[in-house]
C-alpha cells in the first residue's frame, strides 16, 4: 500500500505531457461517509472493489466494520444514496471469510467473490450471496497447510464456461501465486496454474478478463525484466503465456496492480510505478499483434498535480478511460482522471483532498452518465475509529 506523497502542485502542460485539470462544471459528490457508529458496524474502509450495479443499488465491500469488525457487504441506493449493510463477516467463525478487499461478480443473480483472510485456514476464501435473501456462504476456504494450494486472494473472479477463475498473491507450486478455478456443479477448486517469480510472472495482484474465452491479466513483478507481465491463460490447454514484460522500452512503466479492459478487442490497463514521468502509467496492449503501448505517464515532479500511482482497473466510456490514483493530484490525495484515446490527452476530473475522500484505490462504475467509486480514507465526521484521516467514502461525479 503506497502511502500518500503530499505535494501541493501547480498545472503545467508540454509536448510530452498532455494534461489538463477539469472545469469547475465537474459535479462531485460525497454519496457515504463510513463509520457513522462508534464501532463502524455501517463498514469502513472499502479497498479496492469496483461497485457492482443491480437494479438500483450498487454493490460493493468494506475491508474493516461490520457487525463482526472484518468486514461487510454492503449497497449504496443509487437515488437516495442510503447505505445498508447487507452481510458482516465474522472474525468469531472460523468457517467464514475475513477483510474482503475484491468487488463482486453476478452470476445469473447469484454474486460470488473472495476474501482475503478467514475460512478455515485463515488464509481466504471465496463465498458467494445471494441478494434476494441477504445471505452469504463460504463455498471454498485456501489452505496453506496441506499441498500447493493457492491463498490470499486480493481480486475477485470471472466466470468462464462452468467455473469462477481468480488469481491469488500467494501460494502454487512455486509460491508466487497462482490461477484457480472453482467449478460451480461440483464445488472443487483447482490450482490451474503456479507461478514462479521468474520469467513467467510473479505475485498476480489483478483479477482476470475474459476475451473470446481466453483469461488475461498481469502480475506485479517477475517476466524477463522482473517488473511485471501481461499474461495471457488458457482454461482449456492450462497453459500461461507471457505476452508482455515490463519494462521493455525507455518510458515503460512497471509492477501493475490493476487488471485489464476490453475496449474493442484491445486491451487497457495501468502500472503503478515509472514511465516517462516516474509516477506510473495507462498502456494498451493488442492481443492479436502483440504490441505494447504507453498512453500517458503521470508525473511525480512538485510541479505536476495530474495524479500519481494508478491501481485500480480503468472504465471505457464513450472512447474515454477514467481512472484513479491513489496519490498525487492537487493536494496529494489522490485523483479521478479521463483519458481521451482520440488525442491522448489526460485531464484530472477531481483532486481529492481528505475533506472529501482520500486513496480512492478502487475502479469507477457508470450509472446514466454519473461514476460512482470508493476512497479508503478521508471524509472524517468525527471519531477517527478507522483511520487519522476518516474510514472512507463513496462518491459520484458527473465529468
């Protein structure tokens, strides 16, 4: 977890770096502020799930609060903006998960998704909830006593053919990660592929995408360049295949945390270090060609405030990618920016600024034209149970 740099910066704009910070037309909105109770039982700290849109609520996790102190599921109303927890994990069973920190994925009205920590072997697990019942249910607990199974997982899973696909930081053959699949007829998971930290990749931070029913993602470190990979997996053969290693050409950025869009058969995604600029970029990559291509490069220089350190999956919206970083910006709280692909330039859409939300680690999702996204600090009401600066926030802005 990067801690924020806090720089004041200034704009500056060259041939080298578009940038632009947005007009005051931009509407931003605090939706939530978590820890409205002394022991947060509303949730605190969502960390990094993309907010999953059913009829009119939104979907998400907290990291921390809950009725059990580990986290919850929680839904935003996305007319009144009322939030309501929906499941607190328990820290007291050690049959269930603990500090979920992916979002969740619907599965014909059935939403599955994984926890770091808890289940039986304290190392994650992957549950599924039912949103008609409000019910949740481990389906599979990772052990890391027995064998070369995969554990802690950090991002959520994908459904290909009958099973949920899904990475893990630790754990395989070669502890360095791996790929699972949980097949939902039988409930068995699977280890389908181990790392090795070397050349392959290592330390996959990133959840899956499914293209034309091929599995891609990236991995924070390893490849030839030990900085990082895009990977590519094939349920059908098991078989990994690294497409990209980071960094192969000056102005490369390095250790991706986010995982990749689909934007018309190529590929988006974001590094969180290095690039032109040092502070991590937004690089497409065309599975058919092969080829690699840094978009922008943030800038980490006191005179730049265009955002530093992107994490989080980026959002296609009308040939536009929107984004965040966890730092940088104007007041060094991090940023939702825009990437126009037409002329490449950036624009900072909102600096945060604690007051407001700080960290947002999570990717944006789009309601009728507003984004919705999640801070892990800032928007502090009082108290300070979480965190010095607040347990976090959700928040809308319309660009």
């Amino acid at each position: 977890m990067k801690s924020p740099s806090i720089l004041l910066c200034a704009v500056t704009m060259s041939s080298s770096l578009l940038f632009l910070e947005a007009a005051h037309g931009s509407t931003f909105q605090i939706v939530y502020s978590f820890c409205s109770s002394y022991k947060c039982a509303d949730g605190a700290a969502p960390y990094s799930p993309r907010l999953l849109r059913y009829g009119n609520k939104l979907y998400g996790t907290t990291y921390l609060g809950g009725e059990g102190g580990v986290g919850t599921i929680f839904t935003i109303d996305v007319k009144t903006g009322a939030e309501r927890v929906e499941h607190s994990f328990s820290e007291t069973d050690p049959a269930e998960g603990a500090n979920p920190i992916a979002g969740l994925t619907n599965v014909n009205g059935i939403f599955y998704g994984t926890t770091r920590d808890g289940g039986l072997y304290e190392v994650g697990t992957v549950f599924s909830f039912d949103p008609s019942s409000r019910s949740a249910k481990v389906l599979y607990s990772f052990n890391n006593q027995f064998g070369s199974d995969a554990y802690f997982p950090q991002a959520g899973v994908v459904k290909a053919k009958d099973a949920l696909y899904g990475t893990t930081l630790v754990g395989g053959d070669g502890y360095n990660g791996a790929v699972f699949s949980f097949n939902l007829n039988t409930g068995t998971e699977s280890v389908v592929y181990s790392f090795n930290g070397r050349a392959d990749g290592g330390i996959p931070e990133a959840g899956l995408t499914n293209l034309n029913g091929a599995l891609y993602s990236t991995t924070y470190n390893g490849g030839t360049q030990t900085r990082g990979t895009v990977f590519k997996f094939d349920p059908t053969t098991g078989t990994e295949a690294v497409l990209h290693s980071f960094p192969t050409a000056d102005g490369d950025g390095i250790s991706p945390e986010s995982g990749l869009i689909n934007v018309d058969g190529i590929l988006s995604g974001t590094t969180s270090q290095y690039g032109k600029h040092d502070g991590g970029t937004v690089f497409s990559f065309d599975p058919t060609h092969g080829r690699e291509k840094t978009l922008y490069s943030f800038c980490r220089r006191r005179n730049c405030a265009d955002g530093a350190n992107p994490g989080a999956d980026l959002l296609s919206v009308k040939g536009v990618l929107y984004g965040t970083t966890a730092n940088g910006g104007r007041y060094g709280w991090g940023t939702v920016f825009s990437l126009n692909l037409s002329t490449g330039m950036e624009t900072v859409v909102h600096s945060f600024n604690q007051t407001d939300g700080a960290m947002p680690l999570a990717p944006l999702t789009e309601v009728n034209g507003k984004l919705f996204g999640t801070t892990q600090r800032g928007a502090l009401e009082g108290g300070g149970q979480c965190f010095q600066y607040g347990c976090g926030t959700v928040f809308s802005i319309v660009p």
